[in-house]
C-alpha cells in the first residue's frame, strides 16, 4: 500500500461493501487449484475479530485464517488477495487508533513469514514478535525474508 499516512484504514476496516458473500467459480482450472468451486469472501473487520483473538506470544498465518472462515461459512476456500490486503488494512487500522488496539504482529504470511506491508515494516513485526519471545530467522541472499523460527509450534487453534 501507499500513502498509508494519508488513509483512513479505520473507514476501510469498516466498509464490508457487499462481504460476507460465496462466490460460485465456473473456471475449472481455478477450482482444481483451490479445490472447490464455492469461494468465500470475509469483510475486512471479519479479520479483525479474528486477528483480536490471537493471545500474547501465540501466532496465527493468513492461511489459517481463510481455513477458518471457510469452515465457518460453508465454502470451499476464503479469496486469497482480499485476505492479503484486509490483513494489511486491520493492521494499519489499528496502527491510526490510539487504543484498542489489534495484536497484528501475531498474523503472519505462509510459512511464518514476516510482513512486510504492517506498519513499520519487518522491523517493527520483528521487535514486537521477539519481545513476546519469539525467534526470527533471516532467509536469502538478495531476496531476504524473515520467519519466526519453529512457528508452528506457537500457532493458535482457532478451530469452531
């Protein structure tokens, strides 16, 4: 995202548009690759909740989150793009509120991987991630990412 300064994230977090909403794929070459045709759309503040839920020193993927509301509403998978950028939007939300804030630094991209769209950058999931006692790895030469080291084994069970 870009001019995030001059965004208000908190109007977005609560614009759900016409979401939630099962969208029904007719392209078979999509429902092979997400295995099944009915594709659900979560509105951003659903990601919210959910990102709210995530206690302190436990994580959750982006993933895991789509699963969940896939599960929870009768679909076959969550829509992937929207999911990347609500997760973003909740976390710039709640970056722009002085309190209530949303522990976003505990959701993290596939396979524990930092963000590096979340306010501040990686740095600043980093710091926050290892104050909550988590490890981070460095991955890459040219390309580098960060994960949280052995993240499975904080990962939280958001199951129904």
């Amino acid at each position: 995202m870009a001019n995030e300064n001059n965004k208000d994230f908190n109007a977005m977090l609560n614009d759900s548009k016409d979401m939630p909403k099962i969208h029904i794929l007719t392209d078979q070459k999509s429902i092979e690759k997400y295995g099944g045709d009915r594709m659900y759309f979560a509105p951003p503040v659903d990601y919210d909740k959910v990102m709210r839920l995530i206690p302190y020193g436990k994580l959750i993927t982006v993933g895991e989150i789509r699963k969940y509301f896939a599960r929870q509403n009768g679909a076959d998978f969550t829509e992937p793009i929207t999911a990347g950028i609500f997760v973003s939007i909740a976390a710039w939300a709640s970056y722009q509120r002085q309190t209530d804030k949303t522990p976003y630094w505990r959701t993290l991209k596939a396979n524990g991987e930092l963000n590096p769209k979340y306010p501040g950058g990686v740095e600043e999931q980093k710091k926050l991630l290892e104050a909550e006692g988590h490890s981070i790895v460095k991955k890459g030469r040219t390309n580098i990412r960060y994960y949280v080291k052995d993240y499975e084994k904080a990962l939280y069970d958001i199951a129904e």
